[in-house]
C-alpha cells in the first residue's frame, strides 16, 4: 500500500467542508464480495462505495481521497475480518475522523465473525509467507457462508435504519431463498467431480474446494503472497502430471501467462475465474451471477475441456 500522508493530511483539512447530509444508509464495503451481499439487503435504498475494485488484489489496495471521504461519511464499514486489508485499511479509518468505524463501533462489521475460518496457523512465521493470523480470509467462496454474512448484514443495518427494516427483512428472505435454489444447481454441476484437484495461483479457493468437495491444495505461489518461483514452478508440473490435475485457476489481477507456461507443460486448462463480483462479465454487484460463472466455468473444464 502506498498511503501518503500529504493525502491523510489534505483530507483532514477538507473533511469538515464535506459533510453530506442523511438520505437513507451509507455504506462502505472494503470489496465487491461484501457490496452485492449489502446490496442485495438493501438494494437502491442503501448509497453504496466500494473501496477495491474488482480487478485488483485486496490485500493491495491504493489509498484514495475518496476513500476517507467516503469512510468520513459512512455509517456502517464492512471488512473481511479477517486481516485481509490489515496493511492499507487502519490507516484510511483513522484518518476518516469517524469514530463510529474504529475497532468496535456500532458501525463497523467484521465479516468473518460467525464464519469457520480455515488455515488458521498454529504458528505466526513471516517466513510462511503472507499468511493471516486468524485463518483464510477468503471465505464467501463458499456460499453457505455468504448466507451466514448476509444474515448478520442485515441486523446491523436494521439496527442503524429501524425504518427500512421490514425492507432488508424481506430482501434477506429472497437472497435465502435464492441461495438454496442456486446451492442444489452448483452442487449438482459440480457432483460428478467430487474428489477432483484443481491448481490455484494464491489459496483463494479453498472453501470453494470445500464446499464442493474438490480438493485445492496445489498453488502456484511458493508460499501465500509470493511470487512463482522457476523452481517451484518446476515441482508444480512435476506433480501435476504425475497426479494427472489438468485444471488451472486464474483471477484478473493474476498472471495468466504463468499459468499458461504450467498448462503447455502439462495440457492443463487455464480457466478465468474471480473472487468478486465485477471481475467477470455480467457479474457486477451479483454474488449469485458470480458463482453462477465460476461453477460453470470450472466443472466445464473439469469435465474434460480441451487445453487453451
């Protein structure tokens, strides 16, 4: 993260001068994941930033003005919880002058809370690489925990905005609903591969693997946050054809070219997929139409795809 404090120092001086008035509540997700699920309980009746794009990494992300004027604004900040933004967030909260969003105000919702998280490490060692104290963030690639985040959205926005509570009720009765139509289609689309194994650049898919009874334990990445090495490139190929894995993972702010060096060397499908809505096409604040995508994607490939 490249926070400047000549931008922290500008913004504190502006933020008095741009206070904004009511006009139902005002939401800051951290990442697109978060906004489609408060999107979905709130809807047009909830104003909505995003702080990272969909096609960036979240554990790097650029401060922005807009950031912590938008931060200043809020009344409700949504963050994984579980480290993810831990080395550009702080520093944006702070300076937004909100102390509603410090660690444990009325308007400041840790995802993860509620959710099993996995790859908690039994120790802290920098040498691991960039691993999370509390376990694997990226947690909403299961769906069954986008249910259990959804829920707990919508109590905290029904206890900032009682009046549109009815409203956020009733939009979470539909996203369960939909979940549980959606969850029978993936887990049937994705049946005839239980078992499977599929090479991942970073560790994001594990509790999709999970979830879909997959297995995702080979990375492109050395250790999580590491560059491919030729070396460890080298035994990833090794082990691919000798296990005889043929699908490769790949998200937009990844190097797709290094996938496609490991797939020549062992007819691998490289296949597009992406943790947040927006970074696939007609997927844009939609956590269904994501998954839609990415389960489509992978059991097409896994049903035997040819390499391209």
């Amino acid at each position: 993260m490249r926070t400047s404090r000549s931008i922290l120092t500008a913004l504190l001086i502006l933020l008095p001068c741009l206070a904004e008035a009511g006009g139902g509540l005002k939401v800051v997700a951290t990442t697109p994941d978060f906004a489609a699920l408060i999107h979905a309980i709130g809807g047009d009746g909830v104003s909505l930033k995003i702080m990272a794009k969909a096609t960036e990494d979240p554990h790097f992300v650029d401060a922005r003005p807009s950031h912590i004027v938008s931060l200043n604004r809020a009344d409700l900040v949504v963050e994984s919880g579980a480290d993810l933004e831990a080395g550009w967030l702080p520093p944006l909260i702070e300076g937004s002058r909100n102390k509603e969003l410090l660690p444990g105000g009325a308007g400041r919702v840790l995802g993860s809370a509620g959710v099993r998280l996995l790859d908690v490490p039994e120790v802290l060692d920098r040498s691991r690489g960039d691993i999370h104290a509390q376990g694997n963030p990226h947690f909403l690639m299961d769906p069954l925990n986008a249910g259990i985040v959804t829920r707990r959205l919508t109590e905290h926005m029904c206890r900032l905005d009682p009046a549109s509570c009815p409203s956020f009720r009733e939009n979470l009765s539909r996203f369960e609903r939909t979940l549980d139509e959606r969850m029978l289609r993936w887990t049937a689309a994705l049946a005839p591969h239980r078992g499977a194994s599929i090479v991942t650049y970073h560790n994001t898919w594990r509790y999709f693997a999970a979830r879909f009874e997959l297995v995702a334990d080979t990375f492109l990445e050395p250790k999580p946050g590491i560059p491919p090495s030729p070396p460890h490139l080298a035994s990833v190929i090794g082990r691919m054809k000798q296990t005889g894995m043929r699908v490769i993972l790949v998200e937009p702010f990844q190097s797709r070219r290094t996938a496609e060096k490991v797939a020549r060397h062992t007819g691998a499908t490289v296949v597009d997929v992406c943790q947040f809505p927006g970074g696939l096409e007609g997927t844009e604040l939609d956590y269904f139409a994501l998954m839609d995508a990415n389960v489509s994607a992978i059991a097409r490939a896994l049903g035997g795809a040819g390499p391209r």
